[in-house]
C-alpha cells in the first residue's frame, strides 16, 4: 500500500463505488460560514463528506490561537478517525465559507462494512 499523504483520508482509498455507496444514505448537512462541525475533545461519533464549500481543521496553538492545519473542499473526508478508533476529536473544523456535507455515523460504517472480506475483523 503506497505511503499516505499529510491529511489524505482513510476513507478516500477506498475504490470509487465503494466511497459512493457509502455515503449514499448519508444524512445531509449544512453550515453557515465561521460555524464548528466540532472541536477538538468533541466525541466521535461519525464522519462527514464535503460536497461543497470550504472547511478548515484547526488546532489550538501555544500562544493562544489557533494553528490550520488543512483547508478541506469539495470531496474530502473529515472526522474518519472517530469511526476507526473510538476516541475524542483530535482538532476543531470550523467554516471558512458556507458548506454541504453529508454526514455517515459510526453505526452506519460497522453495517456497511460488515459485508465487504477485506473490511472485517479478524481479531
């Protein structure tokens, strides 16, 4: 499997019809410029498909502020850690303009992913 790139999502190797059925029952969402999708020790419970607008995940930075750490637009995938690993959200993502999501639940990956050899759990 090739190196992964800096802010590259787990979910985006995943062969197209896969990724499509995937968020084909994915429930919309909308947000308004300068609007959290969440912050940092938010818990996960799912991540989002961006379909359009622009997105920023940041970090809080020693000096108070904030440090950016990707710009997210059209077709990235953000918060896919929370569905692999369970555990609090590691940044915010905050609206830099307008945008369109659509939002896939922890329980709805688990369904989704149940059926396909190379998905499962063999622990």
């Amino acid at each position: 499997m090739p190196a992964q790139r800096p802010n590259q999502s787990l979910l985006l190797e995943l062969q197209d019809n896969l990724s499509a059925d995937l968020f084909a029952s994915a429930a919309p969402l909308r947000l308004a410029a300068d609007e959290a999708l969440f912050l940092a020790g938010d818990s996960g419970d799912g991540c989002y498909l961006v379909q359009e607008g622009l997105l920023k995940e940041v970090i809080a930075s020693h000096s108070g502020g904030e440090r950016i750490l990707a710009f997210l637009g059209r077709g990235a995938i953000v918060g896919e850690m929370s569905i692999i690993d369970g555990r609090p959200r590691s940044a915010s993502v905050v609206a830099v303009r307008q945008a369109a999501l659509k939002f896939l639940s922890r329980a709805a990956f688990e369904e989704f992913t149940k059926d396909i050899p190379t998905c499962t759990n063999t622990s």
